[in-house]
C-alpha cells in the first residue's frame, strides 16, 4: 500500500511541474510584444505561379538563401530538396550561416548531419530543436533561436557531383529594432574522423589483456573546442563501428575554461546520451535518443545518438573543449562524425571545414566481410575444416 501511495504522488508530482511548465510557455505566448513583426524568406513562386523552388543549382554552385540587414531572431527553418538522397548525397550539401556582417561562417554543416541525418542516409528524426519528417525526399526542420543584430546571411554550396533540381525552403524570423540584451549567436560545426586502435589492438572489455587508463582525455574525439563565453546546447552523434563490438565505452570528457583535467568526466557513451547498458533500439525523447541503429549482429555499422541541453546547458566563461572517447582508452577504431551545437556572446570563426575527401564516410562491415575474416583465421589456423571459432593456440 505504502508503494502504491509512493507512487501515486510521484505522478501526481510529475504532472504538477509538466503543467507549470506548459502553462509557463503558454502564458509567454499569450503575452503581446512590442516593435516586433514577423518576415519569412523563402522559395516561393514571386509570379504567383506554382514553381515554389530553385533549380539548376549546378555542382560547385553556392547560393544564398537568406541575406537581410539589421536585428532579428530566425524562428524556423524548412528546407526540402530533390533529387532523393541516393542521387543527390547529403554530406556534400554545405550549410554556412553568417552573422552581423561577418566574412566567416559561425555554422557550417553538411545539411543531412546538422538536421539529423547522417551518412547518406534519411529516415525520420524527432527532437525539440530539429527534426526530419517523414516523405519521399524528406524536409529538415530547425527551431533553433539564432539571433542576429547587424544582419544574418545563409548560403548551401553543392559541393556533390550532381545539379540540384529542386531546392525549396522557408526561414521566418523575428524583425525588430535591437536584440534583447545578453543574445548570444549560434554556432554549429561538424566533425568527422577515422579513429586510430591503441598498437596493442582494439583491447575492449579487457579481451586482449589488461586495460589501460586514460586520465586526461588524450586522443579524444573531438565534439567542439570553443574559445569565448558561452554554452554548448547539443550534439548530433554518428558512429559506424566495423566490428561487432560495443563501440560506447568511452567516455564524455569536458574540459571549462582551461582545466587541464576533465572538468566533467562520464561514465560511458549510452550514459552520456541518457541511456543504458549498450543499447540499440529506436527511441526518440524531445532531448535525445537513438533515431537510427545498426541493425546488425552486436553493434556492428551504422548507428546515431543525440542528446540536447535545452535544460541543462553547459556554460563556460573562457572556453569549451567537448570531447568523448572512442572505446575505453581510445582503443577503438571507428568512422565517427558529429554535429555539436552551442551559443556565444559573440559570433566566432569555426576551425577549417574539412574538404569533400575528409568527410567521405566508410562503408558498412557485413557478413560477407566477416565470413571472410573467419576463412583468414582458419588459414592462419592450419584450415582444420572442424575449426569453429573460439579455439586457441597452444600456449595461449
């Protein structure tokens, strides 16, 4: 009875502080605002007509999307675009944003990976911030709040090898005299790499011998490295893993203003992302969850996490080094990129994009590379035909 009464008050608690805050943002909405109004660019057809897109963006080609001068707030951003994603590849589809006059970019993504796709890939994505809906060629969607006070232009650049058919978007924002006071300026900047194994092998779970430690984050997969005053509000992950091996017990390292050592230090990659015990199921949460999985034997391919610090952002004063191990101790090798989100109180310059080369991806590992592997094995093994797998040699 006492257990039943427990929980009975922790619901009836949960749906107190879920109806405070929806009433909180309810009321925000109700509230008139002043010297403010509403404007949209977009794609629309200014003849009235029905060709609501651009076309004939040309391999190469960069276009702006977006460039008006003075305060604002851009609210929402809808974008779709064909070709389908297996003719026209995503990762090589460049978004750059500007702010208050600047001649760098303080965001720049592929588009697929800064909405919520990875790879090349599309299929659906639900989150607070950004999401990609459900459709033939899919539409990418962002809520993000990216305040500007001088101006703020947007431009794609088709950095693929084919035309751009179609390309159809709306961004609205907020026209208004001045920001208000303490608006910081989004940034975005995506990341990838092929990680390196330690020299004595991709020794996870102790299989190969004793594990070693990793203190200080050295070799870390890098999220963002941050220079300035701001918070980090999240992080688009893609892992593809080419063994069948849990690919998550690295942990998130967070180093704030300078620390020399992990300010924040996690205790694995699915705790980071709010789960638990190596999973690799579906699940979307507004703030995080797992939208895509491998689907494979173990945690072999392709899989992308997501978590976003809408109520709990990180903030530093001087700098945010956010990084994450590959495997304990770095001892993994893995084809990872990322998309890390944050604000500062001024716009700021990203490191160097990495060139079409850099963010080409790898392929998935399968049963016939892995059907393979194990004809290597049972060569090196003597090619006993009974050979089954988990025999060792004399000695060992």
């Amino acid at each position: 009875m006492k257990q039943i009464v427990i929980l009975l008050m922790l619901v009836f608690s949960f749906s107190v502080l879920f109806s405070q805050n929806s009433s909180t943002e309810m009321l925000s909405l109700s509230q008139i605002k002043k010297n403010v109004k509403t404007k949209r660019v977009s794609s629309y057809d200014k003849t009235g007509g029905n060709g609501d897109c651009w076309g004939g963006i040309t391999s190469g080609q960069k276009k702006t999307i977006m460039d008006v001068k003075g305060a604002g707030i851009i609210d929402h951003i809808w974008i779709t675009i064909a070709p389908e994603a297996r003719k026209l590849n995503r990762n090589d589809i460049i978004l750059r944003m500007y702010w208050d006059g600047n001649t760098f970019p303080s965001v720049e993504s592929p588009i697929g990976p800064f909405f919520g796709n990875g790879w090349n890939e599309t299929y659906d994505f639900v989150s607070v911030p950004l999401s990609v809906t459900p459709g033939w060629g899919k539409s990418y969607v962002s809520y993000f709040a990216m305040p500007f006070a001088k101006g703020a232009r947007i431009e794609i650049e088709n950095q693929s090898s084919e035309t751009i058919q179609s390309f159809y978007f709306n961004i609205d924002y907020t026209e208004m005299p001045e920001l208000p006071e303490n608006s910081g300026r989004f940034h975005a900047w995506f990341n990838h790499q092929i990680t390196d194994a330690l020299p004595g092998g991709e020794n996870e779970w102790g299989l190969l011998g004793e594990t070693g430690k990793n203190p200080n984050g050295k070799g870390n997969y890098l999220f963002a490295d941050i220079q300035g005053k701001g918070q980090f509000v999240g992080v688009n992950y893609y892992v593809n893993c080419p063994s069948t091996m849990w690919y998550g017990e690295g942990d998130e390292m967070v180093f704030i203003d300078g620390d020399t050592i992990p300010t924040l230090n996690g205790t694995g990659t699915e705790d980071f992302f709010n789960t638990s015990w190596c999973p690799k199921e579906l699940f979307s949460h507004p703030y995080f969850g797992y939208p895509r999985v491998n689907g494979e034997t173990g945690w072999l391919g392709r899989t992308h996490i997501y978590r976003f610090f809408i109520a709990d952002p990180v903030y530093f004063d001087r700098s945010c080094k956010f990084t994450i191990e590959h495997g304990h101790n770095n001892n993994l090798t893995l084809d990872l990129a990322s998309v890390a989100y944050w604000y500062q109180d001024k716009a700021t310059k990203l490191p160097a994009p990495l060139t079409k080369e850099q963010r080409r991806y790898k392929g998935v590992i399968g049963a016939s590379e892995i059907h393979k592997w194990r004809d290597a094995w049972r060569r090196d093994n003597g090619s006993n035909s009974e050979l089954w797998g988990d025999e060792k040699k004399e000695g060992k």
